[in-house]
C-alpha cells in the first residue's frame, strides 16, 4: 500500500513539474514536497527508523556528491562570464549562418563532453550561447541540441557520464573497448536531431550579439580566467582518475583555486569593483532554485529505489521482455523519466560478471540506452536539469520540440549498435 502511494505522489510531483506554468508553482518546491512525501511515507510504514535514516543518510551523501559537483561547475562559469571570457571565444566564430552555428555548437559539446562530463559541458555551453544569441526562442533550441549532444558525447566515454563510469568502476566495461563500440552509434543519435534542426534554420542568420567594452587589463583578466577555468574543469576528470576520490573532490578543489586566482587579480582594486568579480559574488547569481529542484527530484527518486521499486520494474521487465536489448532499450526509456543512476545501479545488482562478463554487449548497450535515452524529458539527465535552469526551460516546449528528435536519435543509435552486432559479430 505505501508503495502505492509513493508512485502516486511521485506521479503527481511529475505532473505538477510538467505544468509549472499554467499551475504558477515553481518546480523546485514541487519537487522538494515530493521529494519529503516520498521519503515520510517511507518512513511511516518501516518498523525500523533507524534502517530509513540510514538509507536516506546514504542517498545523501551521493545526492550531495552531485549538488556540489554542480554548485561548483556553475560556479566557475560564471567566474568566466563575469570577467567576459566567452566573448574570447565567440570573437572566434565568424559564422552568420543560425545552422552552420548549431552544428559547430552541437560537435564542441559532443566531443568536449567525453573529456570533461556531460553536465559540466552542458552548462558551459548553453553559457556560451547566452552569448552567441540574441533571440529567447533560439536559445532554447540551442539548447535542447546541447542537452542531446551532451548526453550522446558523454555515453561512449568512461568519464564522460556517470553511468558510464558506475559500468566502467564496476568492471562491467573497459575503457578503450567503450569508445570502439559506442562511438559511432552515440554520434548517430546526435548528429540526426542536429541535422534535422539545422534544416529548419536553414538560410535563417543570427543576430550578432555586441561585444563587451573592455580595455586591455579586463582583456588579459578574461583570458586568465577563461584559460584558468577550462583548464581546471579539465583537470577534474583528471583528478577522479588519479586520486579514485569522488568528481566533486575535484571541482571543489578546481572552485578553491579559482578563488585564490580572482583574488590575487583584483586585490589591488577599489573593494566596490573586486567585489563584483569576486567567487561570493558568482554564488550570488548562480541558479539556486535548480539545484534544490535537482535536490527534490534525486531525493523523490531515491526513495524509490530504497523501496525496492526501480529494481522491481527492472526484474519485470527482464521477466517481461526476456531479451537483452528489449530490456536495454525500457531501461533507457525509463531513464527519461527517473535518473538513470538507480537504474543502472540495478541493473549492475540483478546481472553479475558471470552472466554477462566484463565488455559483454548487454553493458555496452546498457550505457548507450541510459546516457542517450535520458534527453528524451528535459529532467531525465543532470544535464537537462542544468540546462533547464540556465535557460529557463518550459517542461512542456521541450516535450514536444525536442523530446520527439531525442527519440529519433535515439531510436537510430539503438537501430546502428544492433545492425552492427548482427552484421559483423
């Protein structure tokens, strides 16, 4: 009974997200109610609340672990916007055409996603097109090619999303053995939403944007900081790979020595001016409601899984399908709606190394169902999230303008990694 209820008010939470609008509900205080019911109608029905705090103190300390990794990478690009250091960027790109520009958009976001992840590239970019458009309504369809882009880019990395690096962590896969097989299929489910947006802009020209006024000393200031920040968020995939401590670790540290950097560059200046470019002040502006929206959703979604529920759907679903890649493809789908971290977490607890060993094709197309399928619902991915916040995205504009080409992308990755398992293996 109590778990009925959860998928009740988990449901009803969905909605009143997906009808932010027309309710005048702020999405983030729908999520953080449904987030708390969830986890007070779990409680209610234990015999053991200590068991519950435990296992809400241990989804916790993961939530957390991806609040701050995003509290930081915000952050840090708005250290480089605030000193204008997109505008070195976008000085760069000489192109008028709205098409040729979502294409290059969409390749640096798919490949730079693989290297950094795809919830830092997602924010980076839809900062950088802040900059690049003028126009609200192209902006959003910018964005919703960065939010596919990102999530493809990062699926056939070891790095470049979490589930990917849960499987590769959990010795499911092999790094080099991942970027073999989901290459090509990760760039098809980008490249065909891109190419069908990009025919809708075609012959359409942007709107130049006007640069910032600035003299030399702000100048050499944005590049330090914009060459300081990419560099440190590079850096952080580094660090996880090294040290084995949790990414977050590393953005943390990476946010620690843009500080000392900002400092040391402004100390000589009137207290009024530095203030202005000064870390406190970037935490003043960056999006705070979407981090406790992020917040509310994990917690919702947690406590589903503490019920044993997402493991239950994914054993019915194996009962119900009784074949790999029909069970890949509900897994990825259902990533669209619930995070696709719990789902893969179950996957990895119901199938052991030796029924499907390390680099199976169960877990290769297991990562590409899961990173890809979550573009088709803006909050089916921290990318999404992310993004949804920046941009102030309408749950439902993006439902019907862009969930339907995620899903063809998607369709056509899933489509390619299967002809290729049959024609050649």
């Amino acid at each position: 009974m109590a778990a009925i209820f959860i998928v009740v008010i988990f449901i009803l939470g969905y909605l009143a997200i997906a009808f932010e609008h027309p309710l005048r509900i702020n999405k983030a205080a729908t999520a953080l109610m449904t987030g708390v019911l969830c986890w007070t109608i779990f409680m209610l029905q234990s015999e053991s609340y200590h068991t519950v705090n435990e296992e809400l103190l241990h989804h916790l300390g993961d939530i957390a672990s991806i609040l701050f990794f995003l509290l930081g990478a915000m952050t840090i690009v708005e250290l480089i916007d605030s000193h204008n250091g997109f505008d070195i960027i976008t000085q760069q790109i000489n192109t008028t055409s709205k098409s040729k520009l979502l294409v290059i958009v969409s390749a640096i976001t798919f490949f730079l996603s693989a290297i950094l992840d795809n919830l830092t590239t997602a924010i980076v970019m839809t900062s950088l097109c802040t900059k690049l458009l003028r126009e609200k309504e192209d902006r959003l369809w910018f964005a919703g090619m960065i939010v596919i882009s990102a999530n493809a880019g990062g699926a056939w990395s070891p790095l470049g999303d979490v589930t990917t690096t849960m499987l590769w962590i959990g010795g499911q896969i092999t790094a080099l053995n991942i970027i073999k097989q989901l290459f090509l299929p990760s760039l098809i489910a980008s490249t065909i939403p891109v190419m069908i947006v990009a025919y809708k802009f075609r012959k359409k020209k942007i709107i130049a944007m006007p640069a910032a006024i600035s003299s030399k000393a702000d100048k050499r200031e944005g590049k330090i900081v914009l060459s300081a920040g990419l560099g440190f968020l590079v850096f952080v995939p580094v660090f996880k790979t090294v040290t084995h401590l949790p990414p977050f670790m590393g953005m943390l540290l990476a946010l620690g020595f843009m500080w000392v950097i900002t400092t040391i560059i402004h100390q000589k200046k009137d207290p009024g001016l530095s203030q202005q470019y000064s870390v406190a002040n970037a935490l003043q502006k960056i999006d705070t409601p979407s981090i406790l929206f992020f917040l509310g959703i994990l917690l919702a979604v947690s406590a589903l899984q503490s019920m044993g529920l997402l493991k239950e759907a994914a054993t019915h679903l194996s009962t119900f399908f009784k074949n790999d890649y029909f069970i890949g493809i509900a897994l990825g789908l259902l990533s669209a709606i619930v995070d696709n971290v719990p789902l893969v977490a179950a996957a990895q607890g119901m199938y052991d190394l030796s029924t499907y060993p390390t680099d199976h094709p169960f877990w290769e197309f297991l990562a590409l169902t899961t990173g890809t399928g979550g573009s088709v619902i803006i909050i089916g991915s921290a990318a999404g999230v992310a993004v949804m916040g920046i941009e102030e995205i309408n749950f439902m504009w993006y439902l019907k303008k862009i969930g339907w080409l995620a899903l063809v992308g998607f369709a056509a990755g899933v489509a390619f990694f299967l002809l290729v398992r049959l024609l050649f293996y």
